[in-house]
C-alpha cells in the first residue's frame, strides 16, 4: 500500500471519528476532515502547511506588567478551497 493511500485512509478514520463524536452533524464534513488533517499530522511529526504561527519575539521580563503592551497572537491559517 503506497503511503499517500495510507495517510488518506488514516484521516478518513480520523474525520469519520470526530463526526461521531460530534453528534453525527449534517455539512460539516469539510471541518471533520480539515481538523482530521491536523491532527495526523501532530501524530505524525508533520509540520502541518497551513497552519502558521506568529513569531512572538523576546517574552516581557517579569517586572514588566505592562497591560497596554502588544500580546503575542497566533496567526489563523486561511481557509482552503476545495
């Protein structure tokens, strides 16, 4: 079985897994099998391509509580077409 047959068969199991978990729900599939996507790829040491995160630079020192000052924020991936 070649490895791209496999990971597609693994997310499948992963997405049908969370759909199930969900409640069964009507026209989410496409958030089931992008959220299935991400997971496999945690599990599988993949860097997953569209999720990216913003470089928070040096952290504050601990004397500077600063509530004004700028947070780190992650970055949201767009959405992809299909």
């Amino acid at each position: 079985m070649r490895q791209d047959d496999k990971a597609q068969r693994e997310i499948r199991r992963i997405a049908y897994s969370l759909w199930a978990e969900d409640g069964r729900p009507d026209g989410r599939d496409r958030e089931h099998w992008e959220r299935a996507k991400l997971i496999w790829s945690a599990r599988n040491n993949d860097a997953a391509p569209d999720v990216a995160i913003e470089n928070p630079g040096i952290p504050p020192e601990l004397t500077d509580q600063d509530e004004d000052a700028a947070r780190p924020s992650v970055a949201r991936a767009p959405r992809l077409k299909h």
